[in-house]
C-alpha cells in the first residue's frame, strides 16, 4: 500500500453504489481501480462515466488483484456478510454499507476477524459524520440541553420500497447508530412494533423504543409507506431542546431556550412547575457531504492505522439493537434485553 493513495475496488453499483464511487473517486488520496456488479446494464453505464475504471461481474476479480487495499461493500444486507469474510480473508480493509450483517454472530465474525487480521472494518453509519449531528454530540457534551430526557426520530417516506429487507432492517441503522453515538450510550432494552400492508410479511411501518440508562428514552418511527417525507431528530433536555431537520439546507438544527422550571415559595401544587418560553437560536454549521466526510475518514483510518468512529464493533452494535428489536415486534411488542 503507497503511503498516502489508497487503490480501491467497489462491489454494488445499485442504488447507493454510485454515490459511494462518485464521492471516493473525488478524493485526492483514493484511486478507484475496478468496480463490480452482475448487471451488465449497471456496468455499462459505469464505465461510460469513468472509462479509466476497470468494470467486472467477477468478485474475485477484486479479492485477487494485488493493487487493492480496500473494497467498497454496496450491495444487498442478505449479500453482506459473505462478501465481508472473503474481503477481510484476502487481507483487504473493507467500507460495507448499513447494516454490517443481518445477525450477531455473523458480526461477531467479522468483527473479530478484521482485529485479528489489523485491518480497517468500517460500517456506513452515515449520519454519525452529518455536521448537523456533530453539533447536536456537542451541545449534549457541554450539557447546554441541560440533563437529557429523551429524544425522538422520524424518518419516514412514500417509497423507496424494498423485497428483501422490511422498513426497520432498512431506515432504523441510521437512527440506532446515531442514538448511540449522540448519548455515548448503549440501550439496555428495546421494544417495537411494526405493521405489513403492501407486501406479507415485510413491514411497511414500525415503531420502536429504546430505553437507555438513566431513564432516558428514544422513540423512533420508521416507514416508507407516508404523505410526508420527514427526516427529524428531536432531543428534549432540562434546560433546552433541540430539533434537527435533515430536509432543510440551510436552518437544520434550532435550539428551542424551553423547559419547565422548579419553582420555589409557591403557595399551591400547580404553581411548583411553570412552563419557560425562550428564544430559538439557529447555529450556523459548515456543511459538508456527510458522504464525503465518512469517504475520507475510511481513507484516514487505513493510513493512519486508526479506528473508524463507525468501527466494526460500532456495526455490531447496531445489529444487536436490531436483532432484539426485530425479536420484540415477533412478540407483539414485548420489551427485550439487549446485551452488548
């Protein structure tokens, strides 16, 4: 591997592919060398936007060039695990898109095989390189929300239905990831409740709740089957609350100077509590492609020999969550334990 370009492959050139290969072909210090996907359809294209890319259907195409340092993982969940373990048994660091795996030990797998073997294991967390929810870490760090009570997500849609995935395996990785990461915590249980309409036995809705230590909550709503396309994040502490609007461009993040305060000398039991009405306050934040960032980090992490903020082991977290909250909805919505 040269010191500071790092020669990739990518495999999956399907929906989300092409962003991936779009973003890492940008950078200065990457190389895009070959990409591969089974229709020949997709490969065509590819290679009339970068007729420099080597194009195959082969996967062992990548595993067996010399040249590549990492691969790119893009294709379906059902595909991830067995691409990962060829990948990481070829001595390849490897980038795979959310979730890492569809069950535990397949994670605990590859987890282990990536540290035992010194290689970078990085999942698509995408939303925990946003600089939207960077400056919602800080505000909780520097305890400005005051004590944190909960938090709520929406991320809803009409479209974009999936076959082999149900709504909550697709859209919860990017709030579970970023729940744990906002409140630098693991929840200690899970329960959720999911409904199918357009296809047997695939959820088109679900709802989900986590419970974190110290009585915080998080409620997530998940579904591709809504009027309104809501991408929301909402954290409500003691002294402020918060609210993140990833469809906004330039206002994404207000912070609302709300609460309720603890009144002391007051003469009756409704007066101990009185609502408090402050202003809001819009942060200016630098954005840049949350893509791009998470790009570039996975690039960092291999040269620099560093752990990936959206480790392997930060993967399989998520993968517990969903394991359990995926037993949960099989049971009708009864609480399960997570143990990490």
């Amino acid at each position: 591997m040269k010191e500071s370009k790092i020669t990739l492959g990518l495999v999956g050139l399907g929906y989300w592919g092409p962003n991936l290969l779009r973003n890492f072909d940008q950078l200065p210090n990457c190389c895009v060398k070959i990409c591969c996907d089974l229709d020949p359809s997709r490969l065509e294209s590819i290679k009339a936007q970068y007729p420099y890319l080597t194009v195959t259907a082969n996967y062992n195409d990548l595993l067996s060039d010399p040249d590549l340092d990492a691969i790119v993982i893009a294709t379906p969940a059902r595909t991830h695990y067995t691409f990962a373990l060829k990948a990481l048994q070829h001595g390849k660091h490897l980038f795979i898109e959310k979730p890492l795996t569809l069950e535990v030990q397949h994670a605990i797998e590859l987890v282990e095989l990536s540290e035992a073997g010194g290689l970078i294991l990085m999942v698509g967390h995408l939303m925990e390189y946003h600089p939207a929810i960077e400056k919602l870490r800080e505000l909780i760090q520097s305890e400005e929300l005051g004590q944190i009570y909960y938090l709520y997500a929406q991320r809803v849609n009409l479209g974009r239905i999936r076959y082999d995935e149900n709504a909550m395996w697709s859209l919860a990785p990017h709030d579970f990831s970023v729940a744990m990461y906002l409140l630098d915590a693991e929840p200690e249980n899970v329960s959720a409740r999911g409904a199918t309409y357009l296809q047997d036995g695939i959820d088109d809705v679900v709802f989900v709740n986590l419970q974190f230590p110290g009585g915080v909550m998080a409620h997530i709503q998940l579904s591709w089957l809504d009027p309104h396309k809501l991408r929301l994040t909402t954290i409500v502490g003691s002294e402020k609350m918060v609210v993140f609007d990833d469809m906004e461009t330039t206002e994404m993040v207000k912070i609302y100077n709300k609460g309720v305060n603890h009144n002391g000398g007051y003469t009756s039991y409704g007066e101990a509590l009185s609502p408090r009405f402050g202003d809001v306050t819009i942060p200016y934040i630098k954005m840049t492609e949350p893509l791009k960032l998470e790009c570039q980090h996975f690039l960092d992490c291999i040269i620099n020999h560093r752990k990936p903020r959206s480790d392997g082991r930060d993967g399989l977290r998520v993968v517990r969550v969903l394991q359990a909250a995926q037993q949960s909805r099989n049971r009708n919505g009864e609480p399960v334990g997570i143990r990490m």
